[in-house]
C-alpha cells in the first residue's frame, strides 16, 4: 500500500514555509500549516524577546482549527523555526494535540545559525515513533533560496527512498 506523506509545519517569517512547501512538492505529500490564533508579528522587533521567551517558558498557545489529521499518515515530515535553541511553541501545541506513534518521521529546522538541541527536544516529544532524518536550514530566504529548496527536495526524495 502506499504510504500517506504529510508535511507539518510553522512559519513566523517565511523561511520554514518556503521548504516545507518544497518537500511537498518534491514527495507529492498533503501540507499542513499550524499557526498560533494569536501569533507574534513578524515585523515585530521584540519578536525574538517576546518568542524566545515563550518557547523557554514552554508555551502552548492555542492553534487556530485544522481539518487533518496527522494520525491518519504514515510519515511526517515536520518543520519548525529554532526559537531560543528549541522548537516554536505552536510545535509543543501541535504535538500536545496529537498522538503520533509507530510512524516514520523526519524532522527539519530553519535557524539563524544554531540548530540548539531542537532536533533532540522534538525526537523526545515523539517517543514511540521512527526517525528518518534530520536536516537544517540556515535562514534560507535570505541565503540563496533557490539552492535550499534544491538542497530540501534532494534531501526530502533520500528519505523516501529509505522507507
Ligand atoms: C523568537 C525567535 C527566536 C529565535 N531564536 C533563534 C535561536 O535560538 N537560534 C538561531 O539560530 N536562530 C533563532 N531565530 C532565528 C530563526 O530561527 C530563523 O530566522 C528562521 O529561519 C525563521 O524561520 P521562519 O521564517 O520559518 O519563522 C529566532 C527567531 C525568532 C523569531
């Protein structure tokens, strides 16, 4: 039987959405974006004072609804900016809201320039599940988008061929 792929991911700025959207493309995979109801302005300048301060307080901010359900896939690509060397909040809420094991999963991350111990913080939020890989982004809208989308959808088609 096929697998079913989905793509989760949030976006404050933009980076995460642009290779989350490129895996999707690359491995035919349904797309799911969560966002806070309340999220921070990205054109905020405290945005890092007040996001650093809700992924170290380890905030779950209530998401706006979504209809699909993670559940119902057998490999999940998730995604997430690295906010204070962790995963953003909206993360935390998403896998507070949901219960994933026995699936396959590969993790990936947008940064500035460290990845922090935001790969291992999420693979023990997904305890019971398989790993497939990991990957990071260094903030690649504004690094040659073009390459890092390349760079995503290789990398993305090598996970797959791992199933
Ligand atoms: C609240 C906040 C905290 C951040 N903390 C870090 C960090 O600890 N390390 C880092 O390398 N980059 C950090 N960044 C930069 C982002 O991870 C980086 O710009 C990323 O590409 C943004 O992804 P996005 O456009 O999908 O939101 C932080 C950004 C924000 C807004």
């Amino acid at each position: 039987m096929e697998n079913k792929v989905l793509v989760v991911y949030y976006s404050l700025e933009g980076n995460t959405k642009l290779i989350a959207e490129a895996i999707s493309k690359a491995v035919s995979g349904d797309i799911l974006q969560i966002k806070p109801k309340k999220d921070i302005n990205p054109k905020s300048k405290m945005r890092y004072l007040i996001g650093g301060k809700k992924s170290i307080t380890k905030e779950k901010p209530e998401l706006l609804p979504y209809d699909i359900k993670a559940e119902d896939y057998d490999v999940l690509f998730i995604g997430t900016p690295v906010w204070a060397g962790n995963f953003a909040p909206a993360m935390r809420s998403f896998f507070a809201g949901t219960n994933l094991k026995h699936k396959k999963i590969a993790l990936f991350s947008c940064n500035g320039g460290g990845n922090g111990k935001t790969f291992e913080n999420m693979k023990s939020e997904l305890q019971g599940n398989e790993f497939l890989g990991e990957i990071e982004f260094k903030n690649p809208l504004k690094n040659d988008p073009e390459k890092n989308v390349e760079k995503a959808k290789k990398w993305a088609e090598d996970v797959c061929k791992r199933l």
